[in-house]
C-alpha cells in the first residue's frame, strides 16, 4: 500500500462493508469500524484491512461538514460517510469515526492529507 506513512494496528482480512470492492489504500468501513485496506478485494469477497493503534496513512479529504464548506485543522476529527467522494471529511451524521487530521484542508477543497486512525 503506497500511501502507508507508520503502521501500527492489526491487519485483518475481512468482507468491507464499504466500498463494496476496495482497491489497495482506499479507506473502508467494516460494520462500526473503520480501516484502510492494504490490498484490493480478492475473488473471496475478502480484502485485507489495517486496523489502527496509531497508524498514519495518506488518505484524500474534503473540506465538508454537515452544514456545508468548512476547512479542516490539525486535530480535527475525520468521518468515513459511505456516499460521499471521497469518503473522509469532517462530516457527522451518517459517518463513521475514521481518525484525526495531521494537515489543513482548505474549505470546499479536498486534499490527500496524512490522518491518524482512530482506535
């Protein structure tokens, strides 16, 4: 996965919940949990995926929140929401907890930014 930073977590091979094929470094959602797959689906349905205790990964994020255009600040808290491209921003509702930014994103922008995974 090229867009690993530091790997700390627990790597699980697993059926992604969200995207329902996954390719190498996009984020996922498995149930409740969120993640980053470390290689694309395989012809099982399964994809392995990192799971974090304090991984850094480069993921792309967008300036958003519930009520629009915002800009996202180091330690803003990040969201997975399924039907959103990209998937990570700092929206809320229909989100699930994905990590932590280490970067700004301007408002409205979407930017691939480093973000530490959330336990």
């Amino acid at each position: 996965m090229k867009n690993l930073v530091h790997k700390d977590g627990i790597e699980l091979s697993v059926v992604c919940t969200d995207p329902t094929a996954p390719a190498s470094g996009d984020p996922v959602r498995v149930g409740a949990m969120c993640g980053v797959a470390l290689t694309a689906e395989r012809a099982d349905g399964t994809t392995s995926v990192l799971f974090p205790h304090g991984s850094v990964v480069n993921l792309s994020v967008k300036g958003v929140q519930d009520a629009g255009n915002v800009a996202v600040a180091v330690g803003d808290a990040l969201f997975y929401v399924d039907a959103d491209t990209p998937k990570v921003s700092k929206k809320v509702t229909g989100g699930t907890k994905i990590g932590y930014a280490l970067a700004a994103v301007t408002s409205g922008a979407t930017a691939t930014i480093k973000v530490k995974l959330a336990n």
